[in-house]
C-alpha cells in the first residue's frame, strides 16, 4: 500500500538530473521486441545476399577436410594444420554475417534509449534474492504485459509460418528430386524467405512494444514535489548553506577593499550614510576607480579608516549616492560623473598648494548632480 501511495504521489515530470542519474546507472528505455525484431529481419536479409557465398566457402572446407593424401597419413602434425586451414576458410565464410548480426544488435538495443554502458547495471543486488519481491514480479502488470506479448507472438508467427508452408509446400517436395548441389543452395535460400517472412510479423509486436516503453520508462522517473525539491537543494546548494557562502564573499571583500583603501586619493562622504573612496593615476586609468563603498555601519569604519591614514574625506551628499549606486568596486566612475569628480580632486590639488606655499585655502566646490540618472 504504501508503495502504490508512493506511485500515486509522483505526479512531477523527471528533471534532466534524474534522467542523467538514471542513464549513468544503465537505466534507460529499452525494448527487447525492438531489437529481437531488428536482429531477426536483419540476419534473414542479410541470408539471401550471403547464403550462397557462405555456402561455397563451407563446402570448400569441407570437401579439403574429408580429402587426405597418403603421403599425409603418416605426418604426425598434418590434421592439426589441415583442421586449422579448413576451421579458418569455414570462420571466414561465416564472419562477414556474424558481423552484420553483431551490428543489428547494437543499433536495434541503442534505438530509443541511446548507448548506455553502466557496471551498475549487472551488479550483485541482494535484493533479488527476496522471494517476497519476486513474486511481486512475477505477479506484476510489467510481467502480465510480457506474457501477453509472447502469447501474441507465437500466435502471430505460427499463423505465418504455417500459411506460408502451405503456400510453399509444393516447391518444398520438389527439392526432393533436385541433384544436391542444386537443392542444397535452393533450400537454404527458401529458408531464408521463410525466415524474412514469419520475422516480419514480429514488427507488429515492437511497433505497440516501443510507445509502451517509453511511457512506462517516463512513469517509473516521475518524481514526487518533495523529491524535485531536494534536489533543487541539492543542486543549488541550500539556503543556509547559501547563506554563509554569500557572507563568507563579503567578508573576503571587505577585507580586501580595506586593503586598498589607504592607497585612495579621496573619500566622498554623505556625510553619514554613504562613503566612497576613488584612485586616480593619470598613466594607467582613463577615468578615476572606486576602490571602496559602503553605507551606514561600512560607510563609518571607511571614514575611520580613511581617517587613520590620512586619505582626505569630502561631504558631498548627492554625488555620494550617484557613485554608490552607479559604480562598482574595482569599475571606473560613470562618464556621467566626471565633471564633478573632477571638481573635488582639483580642489584637494588646490588645498595641497596652498598647504606647501602657505596661501589661503580655496572654497570647496558644490558639485551638482542629477540623482535621477543614476
């Protein structure tokens, strides 16, 4: 009961996650009926183009092998030789329809699941060996469907097989009175029509057996809400976990940006809540750099800071703002700005001079600035 509650509750789709889990496990889409079918068509085509060739490979081994001079009746080493000679001309014949039948194989298993190679797959389960869930096997729908299947099967290819050897029976007795080395290639050849023949029948079986398949396979990945939602966490990383990472950064960069911050030419304040701090040099920037920014708590240990170690600090209320918003740390101030940033690095140039030549201080400047663009 709980399993089929468990089943009932599984109405999400199977994220791409699930699907390449799955797939690493050797669990995908497979349908026997497919490639039995493949195999099955491809060797009896592949018979009526290669049985007459195969046929006069094998009879050239055969006669060699039954023919034995007297002169090699007494060489101690003769039938091992021969028997090799003879076993490779007979393999040869029959490797070019091995190989064909190898190829089926491959191509009609990987049809509709793809190649998929997994130890897992053919790993030892302990599980197997409870008889409890075997018997759940053998009594599930997915054993009802295989043996319905194999009902439909026999019936389908004993229905054409008997009708074609009664469609057939007449040149069937007529081999009877052929030489032999006409009636053996003649029957070979009609076995192989009959063989194409029963096994087209089996198309209808891996027609119906395909879509159902791949329906089943989509059902047995569905997932629950629950399930979608751990691995959303999984993947994504928990909010927590998020959480601390995030303030981990913050801290690295905070930690940095201090760093940088006595190396600043100035450090534009609110005068409170906001403060940054700019680095111009003319040989390597185009325009100056913010190399610190932050508001509130921030704002006042970069104003201590900055007061530490002398870096001159410049209340301008809106151009403090415009910067904080507009401008990253590390990034080049908006061309937006420049004429005021400029006005306040030509004014603590200005304060300088007069500081060395003991004239008056300038005004400071009010720089102006449309807030609403930034």
């Amino acid at each position: 009961m709980a399993e089929e509650k468990q089943q009932q509750d599984k109405t999400e789709e199977a994220t791409p996650k699930r699907l390449a889990d799955a797939r690493k496990k050797g669990d995908v889409p497979r349908s026997r009926e497919l490639t039995m079918t493949g195999v099955m068509l491809t060797g009896a085509t592949a018979l009526i183009f290669m049985v007459e060739p195969m046929l006069s490979k094998i009879r050239l081994a055969m006669s060699g092998a039954l023919q034995i001079d007297r002169a090699d009746i007494f060489d101690s080493n003769y039938l091992a030789e021969a028997f090799s000679a003879y076993a490779g001309g007979a393999f040869a014949g029959l490797m070019p329809f091995a190989i064909v039948l190898l190829l089926a194989v491959f191509l009609s298993a990987t049809a509709i699941g793809g190649w998929s190679f997994s130890m897992k797959a053919v790993a030892f389960k302990v599980e197997k060996l409870n008889p409890i869930k075997g018997l759940k096997r053998v009594f599930s729908a997915n054993s009802l469907n295989e043996l319905i299947k194999a009902l439909a099967k026999f019936s389908m290819v004993a229905f054409i097989a008997i009708t074609w050897l009664w469609w057939s029976v007449d040149e069937l007795l007529a081999l009877g009175r052929e030489d032999a080395a006409v009636a053996v290639p003649h029957a070979m050849r009609i076995a192989s029509i009959s063989f194409l023949i029963v096994s087209s029948g089996l198309v209808v079986i891996a027609l119906a057996d395909v879509p159902f398949q791949l329906w089943n396979f989509k059902k047995k990945m569905k997932m629950t809400r629950q399930e979608v939602r751990d691995e959303f966490k999984e993947t994504e990383g928990r909010p927590e976990v998020k959480s601390k990472i995030r303030m981990l950064q913050q801290q690295i960069a905070t930690r940095r940006m201090m760093d940088d911050l006595p190396n600043a030419d100035v450090v534009i304040t609110n005068p409170t809540h906001f403060a940054v701090a700019l680095k111009y040099e003319e040989e390597s920037m185009g325009a100056p750099r913010v190399v610190a920014k932050g508001k509130d708590l921030l704002a006042k240990r970069i104003r201590e800071v900055a007061e530490e170690h002398n870096v001159p600090l410049f209340s301008a209320p809106p151009l403090a703002r415009s910067l904080y918003r507009s401008t990253k740390i590390g990034q080049e101030i908006s061309p937006g700005l420049y004429a005021a940033v400029a006005q306040v690095l030509a004014y603590l140039m200005q304060i300088n001079a007069a500081m060395k030549t003991g004239t008056r201080w300038p005004e400071p400047p009010v720089p102006e600035i449309d807030e609403s663009r930034f």
